[in-house]
C-alpha cells in the first residue's frame, strides 16, 4: 500500500472553504479530467508544470521566504525560518505568516502537522544554490573518509 505523501495529508486536514481557495489558485491541478482523489490532487499540485504556472505569480516576500525555506531544507520550521529572515518583530512575524499563509493557499508550502514546513519539490528545485549557498556540508562530504579530507588539508 502506497503512503500517503504529507500534501496529501495536508489537503485532508483542510475545510472545505480552504480547499476551495487551493483549487481557485492553482486550477490547473483541478482540470478535466477531475482529480479522484487527494492523492491525486496533490500528485498534479506538486508536477513541475503545474508549480511552474505559479510562480510568475508569487509577491517578491513569497519568493524571498521560499527561497530561504528552500535553503534551510527538510525538517524547516516556521521559527527556524523567521530566524533566517530576520522577522523577529511582532509585525515582521505577521508579515511572514501572511507570506506562509499565500504559499499555503497555492498548495507550495504547508505544515507537516508537526512543526516542520514542507515545500513542493519542483518549487524547492527552483533554485539551484538558494540564498547563493552551496549544500549543507553533510551532502558535500557524504561518503568522504577522514583519511581523505586530512589528504586535501595537507595540499
């Protein structure tokens, strides 16, 4: 039995005025032939042409809080991204929550219903190097020995 992905969870726990609002912003993912399930619903929301409609659309805070939830990577919480940012003010925090609240409403970022943010795969992948960083270190010395690193401190 296939899991359910957690967008598929996400679009289960939402009211039915909340996925309304999904399905009027990213109508593409909604189109003929209808979605049977959620499952299905949330496969064509996270398809890299269907994200791709989106974007042009997105305010400059929209992009600017993807691309820093992007860098962050998996296991993102919505403190961990106000800290990057640098929202810290009650009215910086409203800020970011309206911008999460827009990125929800387009089905890009949403709560695990634990703490952490998820981020639509293609939407992450928008970025090649976001905030102009290279990956995490653990990704860039993955499978590189002790021995090895000591050999190219030493050149």
């Amino acid at each position: 039995m296939k899991s359910r992905s957690t967008l598929t969870t996400w679009l289960s726990r939402l009211d039915r005025s909340r996925l309304a609002r999904v399905l009027a912003l990213r109508n593409d993912a909604a189109s003929s032939p209808e979605p049977r399930t959620l499952g299905e619903l949330a496969d064509r929301l996270q398809r890299p042409g269907s994200v791709a409609l989106v974007l042009p659309h997105l305010t400059l805070p929209c992009l600017q809080a993807a691309e820093a939830l992007a860098a962050l990577g998996a296991g993102a919480t919505r403190d961990s991204l106000a800290e990057l940012l640098g929202s810290t003010s009650p009215a910086a925090v409203q800020a970011l929550d309206a911008t999460l609240e827009a990125l929800s409403d387009r089905a890009l970022v949403w709560h695990d219903g634990n703490e952490a943010l998820r981020m639509s795969t293609p939407l992450r992948q928008a970025w090649s190097t976001p905030l102009g960083l290279d990956a995490p270190l653990e990704e860039l010395l993955a499978g590189t020995t002790s021995e090895t690193c000591a050999a190219c401190w030493r050149s």
